[in-house]
C-alpha cells in the first residue's frame, strides 16, 4: 500500500514537472498583456501573425470552432466504431438461445458500456462536431463566443471515454477486482449504488465529465447564437439547423446540470456512506425520477439538430423551400418544453399514483403533435419538388421513413395499457433504436456527406456513398423490426440468453428472430465498414471539389452561408496563390461536372 | 517568426491552456472521489495553476497570481470547512487520516489550495520585489 502510495506520488510529481516544463516551452507568460475589452479572443496579438502552428500541436492547442470540430467528429467516429463493434458482440451472443461468446457479466458490461456509449461518446459529440463547425459559418460569426471553452469542453471528452471503457482493461489486469460497471444505462440503484466494483465510480465519473463538457458547450451555443450572429442574420432569417441547436443547448442547460448533480450523489452514496438513494426511505424512486428527469429530455438533446439537419438538407434536394418553415421552428420549441413534461412515462410499471400516471401519458401523446408537423413538414417539403437522389438526400428520407416508424412505435408506448404489457421487452429496444440508429444515426449521415466538400476541400466516392445508405437502411430495418416483433413475442430486453421455458414465450420463433436482428446487424456492420473506408480514403485522394457549389444549389438560389463562406475561402486562397487552387483553377470553367450526383 | 514570442502569441487561434484545464478537472475529479491523496492535490494544483494561466492568456486578468491565491484560498476553506462540518473532532488524527475517507479528502483538498495561495503569494512577491 505504502509503495502504491509512493509510485503515484512520483508519477503525478514527473507528471506536473513535464506540465509546467511544456508550458514554459510553448508560452511566454511575460507577454501577456490585458486585453482593452477583457475579451476572450486574443485578438490584441494573434492579429497579423498566422492562426494556428503545425502538425500535432496545433491540434492539441486549436481553439478554432473548425478544428474543434473536426476533432469533435474524429472523436465521436471513433466512439461510434467503439459501441458498434459492443453492439456486434452483444448480437452474436443472442444468436443462440444459450448465448454464444461472452458470460453473462460480461454481457452485462457490454450492454451498459453500449448504451453509454452510444448515448454520450457518440450522439452528443457527433451534433457538437457539426454544430462548432457550421454554426459560426451559417451565423455569420468569426468564432464561436468562447473559443477557449470551446476547447476546454472537447478536452474532457477522451478522459471520459478512457473512464467510462476503463473497466475493460483493467479486469484483466486486476483479476476482475475492477471490472466494467454492469448497471446498465440507466444506473438504476439500488444496484447501482450496491455494486462494490470500483468500475462503477469510474463510469461515474467519466459520464459526470461528459456531462460537464455538453453543458460548457451549451453555455457556449446559446452566448454565439445570441450575441455572435453576423450582420444580416437576425431571428427571424436565423436557419433552421442554428435553431435547434439552440433549442437543445437551452435543454442540456437544464438537463444535464441535474444529472450531474444525481451522479455526484450516488457517488457520495457509495463513497462516503450518504443515504440519498437508500431504499427504505423511497431513494429508488428518487433515483428514476432524477435520472428520467434528464433522461427524457436527452432523447431530445440527442434528436433535434438531427431533425434541424433534415429540415435543412431536404428541401436543397427537393428544390425548394422548407414548407412552413416557421412551425418547424414553433414544434421545435414546443418539443423542447414538452421534453420536461413526459419523464414519468418510463415508469409507468413501478407502482407510482395513476392519477401522475395519466398526466404523463397525456403530455407524452401530447409531444407526437409537434413531431408529426415536422414529418408532415418534410413530406410536403419534397410534394411535387425537384428530388435529386443524392447520398445526403437519400438519408433524409431514410431518416423520415424511420422516424415515421420509431415514432409512431412510441405512441403505443406512451399509452399505459399498452406499455404495461410491453414494458422491459425487445419492442422498447426496437422503438428507440429506430429513433437513434435509423433517425439520428441517418441524419448524421446526411451531415457529413453533404458538408464533406466544405470540410475537406474533396468529393466522396458517390457510389460507396450509395452502398452505404441502402445497406445502412435494409440493416436497419431487419434488425429493429425483429426486435419490435421479439417484443410482441415478450422476449424482455437485457437477457444475456434466453432459454426459456415455452409457457412463457414460443422459444423457436424468438430464437429466429434474434437471428434475423444479427444477419441485420451484420448488413449495417459492412455498410459502416464501407462509410468509413469512403470518408478516410476520399479526405486523403477523392478528386478535389472545383467550385464553392458542389450540389449545383445556386441555381435555386438556395446556396447556403456556409456555402458562401466557402466560397470566399476558396477566393482569398486563390489570391493568395496557393498551391492547392492553383490546379482548381487550372481545372476549372465546368462547373456542371463538380456536382456530385444531380 | 519570433522564435522567442509563446505559442499563443504567435499564432491567433492556438493556446496550450484548454487541454490543462480539463486535465485538472479531470485528475481533481478522479483523486478526489476515489479518494486518492497524491492524485487529488496533483489535480487541483494543475487545475487551478490552469485557471489562473488560461484567465491570465485570454486577458481576463492582467496577473495570475491573484488568481493563485484566491482559488487557493478557496479550496483551503472548503476542505476545512467540510472537516468542521462533517469530521468529529476526535477523528482529527493522524491515525484518522487514514481511517475517515472524508478527513484524507478534506486534507487533499487543504494542501492543494495551500500549495496555490502559497505559489501564488511567493510569486506575487518575488516580481514585485525584482521589478
């Protein structure tokens, strides 16, 4: 013990020595003088000079919106490829009623680090990626209000990734003394808070600094949408994608403080022996009405810039204009207060009073209002418009066409006779995995495929862009529709197998549909595969775009600011005589061929 | 380019800082709740030396060490404050150290908000005393 003591201390000794040695060498404190303003840019010194050093360094210390979000979306790719490949593990193990690969603890780890996965490592930071990167862009700012922030907030992301996967390197090492945590997302206590395993506090602690960073980057939304809009950008032409930013920032502003702060209390409760979620005196209620608290609402933080993705991505392709473009806006808020009105719905089969019961099965009805208007919104959006099939827009619709279904799936849900059968089954799994994979998941797509000229300067490979999607779709669609029908069938999720006895569900036909979902995971595992070979090798050598407008949208006049702003960068660099537009001048004067796909 | 000019000096939209203050918060977070002394004074000392860095870069304060010493002495009254609150006074031991995972908190927290005030007050002097 002694000696464990006396290694941390000469590590963290070496450690803060190396820091305040890097520091010294990369600063000159002496120089810093007060800005006028005390503003927070740098302006005073950073003017004239070049924006950013090279190689490594300049990713380590970026505080340009652009950079931080390129490292957002490495970030989140990598955490994606992460819970996809937990996601395939756990589909092998289902394919045999007796499981297949992994024990039962370990299929437990897998689930929980899953979810969270998923949940805060990829959806949050995968929309702050587009989010830093084009809102400045579309507002016309220069950066986003602070910059250093900014930084701090992606800064505390790989910590917390580290924190929350933890477990799975050191149970090896410390012969399963601290093992991945196992209380599933949800971290309902009591288990959560009697699980001895150190590996919970890890998780803990990764997600509660996961959640610090969301909030920083709300605080930093909500300061650039509402100070930082350029000349000629004012609310009521403020796009579509900025304001459901702006709506979700003001929900994590009040969401993810309280999770933090519940996280902090069971932390204390398995630290320091407080009773704030001990069973006897109602805690484990208090637990699941904290949780749903935020919970609920992060459905929403994570689907509404995706909606705003669609909303603005769409009508490029359809030739027109968002129809009703201002009660996308209005659902779009009332989605965000409704969001806090509907958390008790995930706990209707607890025992709580029906008279609650009955409020939050109304207002949860009540939500499907404001989504159905944006889906009627879309689909009158592409009535009778121009389509043009392209790799974005064919997301776009794969994103309604999934959402029709995860929502519609929802509706059943919020209903509590309905839910109380359906409660803990698979149809609950392949309800919200249609909204997170077939919707946000899509949107995502449609994202980067559509910004990916802007972002680095190429074109992607139109036809792996086209695999990708239908394979993404059918893969999509076979896996969630056999868990909505695994549900039906009363196969309750979180099962590491499932041999049971034939009174309580038909063995053969749940066994059957657990293996349609895996042959479904596998055709999403290749078409994932197939995006991400696209993305790497078209950012490295895919044929270089040869003018601001790759989709040809000027001639509907809906070229967007983000747009415009690439074309200026690419003017300035022109003058500047760099090396690269050299040739994109030397190809240029055919602007129909640049467009990818028309 | 001035070899001599510091990274956020030379370039506009670079500044080492950000990645230290999450570090900070990062290892202040880990020591501190799963109680460990050395991690949990490192942390906070990195944090909070951060802090008085990042303000001092981005202008929002001409000097870090009054930072130093206010985050210092901050940190020094809640760590005793919480021993006050919540330690009975028979614990306060040596031995208690060890014993009450609040106590040994408590002191991670103390020493790491003396060292700052400490750094902060000794640098604070030594450049008025050169100048």
């Amino acid at each position: 013990m002694a000696g464990e003591q006396l290694v941390l201390t000469g590590l963290m000794a070496v450690l803060l020595v190396v820091i305040v040695g890097a520091l010294a060498r990369a600063e000159d404190w002496r120089s810093y003088t007060p800005l006028a303003g005390g503003g927070g840019y740098g302006e005073a010194t950073g003017h004239g000079h070049a924006e950013k050093p090279g190689g490594l360094v300049r990713w380590l210390t970026t505080v340009d919106h652009k950079d931080i979000g390129i490292l957002y979306g490495v970030y989140a790719v990598v955490a994606f490829a992460v819970g996809g490949i937990m996601a395939m593990l756990i589909r092998v193990q289902l394919t045999l009623p007796g499981g297949v690969i992994v024990g039962n603890s370990y299929y437990n780890s897998l689930l929980t680090s899953h979810g969270i996965t998923m949940l805060f490592l990829f959806g949050t930071p995968i929309l702050a990626a587009f989010a830093n990167y084009f809102v400045p862009l579309l507002i016309g700012a220069d950066d986003m209000a602070f910059p250093r922030i900014n930084a701090i907030a992606f800064w505390l992301l790989p910590p917390a990734a580290l924190l929350i996967w933890a477990g799975f390197f050191t149970a090896p090492l410390t012969g399963n003394e601290i093992e991945p945590a196992q209380t599933a997302w949800t971290m309902y206590t009591p288990l959560s808070a009697e699980q001895a395993n150190p590996g919970v506090d890890l998780m803990l602690l990764g997600l509660h600094l996961s959640g610090v960073a969301a909030t920083m980057g709300a605080i930093n939304f909500i300061a650039t949408i509402f100070t930082e809009r350029g000349d000629g950008v004012n609310w009521a032409n403020l796009d579509i994608f900025s304001w459901t930013v702006l709506t979700q920032s003001g929900l994590i502003l009040f969401a993810f403080p309280l999770l933090g702060s519940a996280m902090i209390m069971l932390l204390l409760d398995r630290n320091l022996a407080t009773t704030f979620f001990a069973t006897g005196n109602g805690g484990t209620m208090l637990w699941q009405h904290l949780f749903w608290f935020f919970g609920h609402p992060e459905v929403y933080i994570l689907v509404l810039p995706p909606m705003g993705l669609v909303s603005y991505i769409l009508p490029k392709f359809s030739g027109r204009k968002l129809f009703g473009f201002k009660f996308v806006v209005y659902s779009t808020l009332a989605i965000g207060v409704l969001s806090f009105g509907v958390w008790a719905h995930h706990m209707f089969s607890t025992g709580m009073d029906p008279r609650l019961r009955a409020s939050f099965m109304a207002v949860s009805l009540a939500i499907a209002i404001p989504s159905a208007v944006k889906t009627f919104n879309w689909i009158t959006t592409m009535w009778n418009g121009q389509l043009r099939l392209t790799t974005p827009m064919l997301f776009c619709i794969g994103f309604v066409s999934n959402f029709i279904i995860g929502g519609v799936t929802g509706v059943f849900l919020a209903s509590i006779p309905v839910d109380l059968v359906l409660h803990d089954t698979y149809y609950v799994v392949g309800h919200f995995h249609y909204i997170v994979m077939g919707a946000i998941g899509f949107a995502v797509f449609a994202g980067i495929y559509y910004w990916f000229p802007i972002v680095s300067g190429r074109m992607y490979q139109k036809t792996l862009g086209k695999a990708h999607f239908w394979l993404s779709m059918i893969g999509t669609n076979v896996t969630f529709f056999a868990m909505l029908a695994l549900g039906y069938l009363g196969m309750p999720r979180r099962y590491a197998t499932y041999n049971f006895d034939g009174a309580i569900a038909p063995l053969a036909q749940v066994t059957t549909f657990h293996q349609l979902a895996t042959v479904g995971a596998f055709i999403l595992l290749v078409g994932q595969l197939i995006f991400v070979w696209n993305v790497v090798t078209s950012w490295l050598e895919g044929r270089r775009v040869e003018s601001h407008d790759p989709w040809n949208l000027e001639e509907n006049d809906m070229l967007g600011n983000e747009f415009s702003w690439f074309k200026e960068q690419r003017a300035t660099a022109l003058a500047d005589g760099g090396e690269e537009d050299e040739s994109v001048m030397a190809d240029g004067g055919q602007p129909g061929q640049q467009s990818d796909e028309r | 380019m001035n070899e001599e000019q510091g990274l956020s000096d030379q370039y506009g939209r670079a500044s080492p800082w950000p990645l230290f203050v999450a570090l900070g918060l990062v290892v202040s977070e880990v020591g501190v709740f799963l109680g460990l002394f050395t991690v949990a004074v490192f942390g906070l000392v990195l944090f909070g030396g951060s802090i008085a860095g990042i303000l001092t870069e981005s202008g929002y304060a001409s000097r870090p060490w009054p930072t130093l010493l206010g985050f210092g002495g901050l940190l020094a009254v809640v760590g005793l404050g919480l021993v006050v609150w919540q330690v009975p006074l028979s614990a306060v031991t040596l031995e208690g150290f060890g014993q009450n995972g609040l106590l040994s908190r408590s002191v991670a927290i103390v020493a790491a908000g003396v060292i700052l005030a400490a750094a902060g007050s000794v640098a604070s002097v030594a450049e008025q005393t050169t100048v």
